[in-house]
C-alpha cells in the first residue's frame, strides 16, 4: 500500500515471511518512506508515519533502517526511528530491524 501526500510517500505492506531474516515477524513493514529534498525537516516524514500507524491499526511495525541516499545519515536516520518509538530487533544484520 502506498501513501502519498505532495511533499512524498510511504509504502507500508503486510511482511513477507519468506523473505530471509523475515521468517518469524508478522505484521507490517515499511518498505519506503520518501520526503522530497526540498520539504525535508518540517515533520513531513513524521506525519507519514502518522498515517502508516493509522493504517497498521494494531499490526506491529517493522522497518529496515537503511539510508536510501548517500546524503543521509545512517545514525541520524536510527535515531529518528527511535525518537518516533521504534526498538531495535534485530541489530546484528548490517542495517537493523527496527519495529513498533
């Protein structure tokens, strides 16, 4: 399922446990979520989240903290995650499972 508002997107989808390192989650991931450059730092990707967890109703969420661009702070991007409530599950991958 995406997302989308002008200022960007967000696709959220039920967690394919198949996938390796997904075999024993179930809930929702998020898959991407995307803020174009020039509305960045103005609660832009904060209001997205808002609207996956509204779509998510109770399911756990689950993300892959992984910097899409290079301009993109992978610490920053983990602290982000974790100021909106996010844990890590699983941090012995090279980019953590993040969930909520």
């Amino acid at each position: 399922m995406r997302i989308e508002i002008t200022e960007g997107f967000i696709d959220i989808n039920e967690i394919d446990n198949t996938e390796e390192g997904f075999e024993n989650l179930k809930g929702m991931m998020i898959d991407l979520l995307y803020v174009k450059p020039e509305f960045r730092q103005q609660g832009i990707a904060r209001k997205l989240l808002k609207k996956a967890y509204d779509y998510a109703e109770n399911n756990i969420i689950y993300l892959v903290a992984c910097p899409k661009e290079k301009n993109i702070d992978f610490s920053d991007l983990v602290d982000f995650y974790m100021s909106e409530g996010f844990d890590i599950e699983n941090a012995d991958m090279p980019y953590p499972i993040l969930y909520k």
